[in-house]
C-alpha cells in the first residue's frame, strides 16, 4: 500500500470517486453534502494498492492553525484491514509539520473510540447526515521540544507545546 499526500487536479479527482462510492451509493448522503468546494483548498490523502485507489481523506489547515480532518472513505472490499488509519495517521503527521495546532473531525458516533486511538476526544454530538448520527472530535497537537545542555544548563530539558 502506498499513501500519497498532495492536493493536484488528479489526486482530488480519485479521491472524489472514492467518496462517491462510499458515502453517495453506499451510505445515501446527498452529493451536494459531500462536494462542498473545499477540495481544491484542502491536502488530500490517497492510499493506493497496486495502483487502485482505495482509501482517501482530506484535511483542511485554517490561518488560525487549527484545521478540519474530513471524508474519510475507505472502498468496500478493503475495510477493516488497518487502511483508514493509514491515511488518519498520514494526515495527523501532515498536520504536525505545517505547524498546525488542532485537528476537529466530525465522525460517525460509532467511531468514536476508533479515533481516540490517535489522540482525539469527544466534544459533543453535532448535526445527522443521511441517517448517520456525527460525533465532533478534537486532537491537540503537542510538540515536544529538547533544550540542549548548557554551560548554564547543565540538564536537558522537554518542553511540550500545544
């Protein structure tokens, strides 16, 4: 499996097919829902085997360096084989080194423990899409930094940030 993190012309395209399979066809919520015009805006995230796309998500940094993770999707045949976490994490790790501070999701409500497995946590139940009750989840990023040992100081030192 591959990830590919990028937002050209080509990537959004294959991440948009994804998309409209798992959330159009397979969970019925609207198209318009899903298409909201951020894409060109947003870091994509596309997880290939052999060349197929299968997996996608996007993630949205604002200038107040919080940011929104979205559209999750992993195709039909390849779910629960760890390939979602493949593109979360790929995003977490994107996020931490543009320097962005938080990450909101809003997830299905039966997800919830799945991403507080990386560090989110539960805010509060939001809107109902296509039947789906979604959940809002927070993720800090911290960022550990070392001081480096000194004449005037003699120990290093872990300053976390966030």
């Amino acid at each position: 499996m591959e990830v590919t993190i990028g937002n050209d012309s080509e990537l959004i395209k294959l991440a948009q097919a994804i998309r409209y399979k798992v959330f159009t066809l397979e969970q019925q919520i609207p198209t318009e829902l899903d298409f909201d015009g951020l894409d060109e805006e947003s870091i994509h995230a596309l997880v290939t085997e052999q060349g197929e796309p299968i997996s996608t998500a996007r993630l949205t940094a604002k200038k107040d360096g919080s940011s929104i993770m979205a559209r999750v999707a992993v195709a039909e045949a390849y779910r629960r084989r760890g390939v979602a976490s493949k593109v979360v994490q790929a995003l977490i790790e994107y996020a931490e080194n543009i320097g962005v501070k938080s990450i909101e999701i809003h997830a299905h409500g039966y997800l919830r423990n799945y991403y507080e497995r990386f560090g989110f946590e539960f805010i509060k139940e939001v809107e109902i899409v296509g039947e789906h009750q979604l959940i809002e989840m927070w993720h800090q990023i911290v960022r550990t930094y070392k001081a480096p040992k000194s004449d005037s100081n003699p120990v290093e030192v872990l300053v976390q940030i966030g």
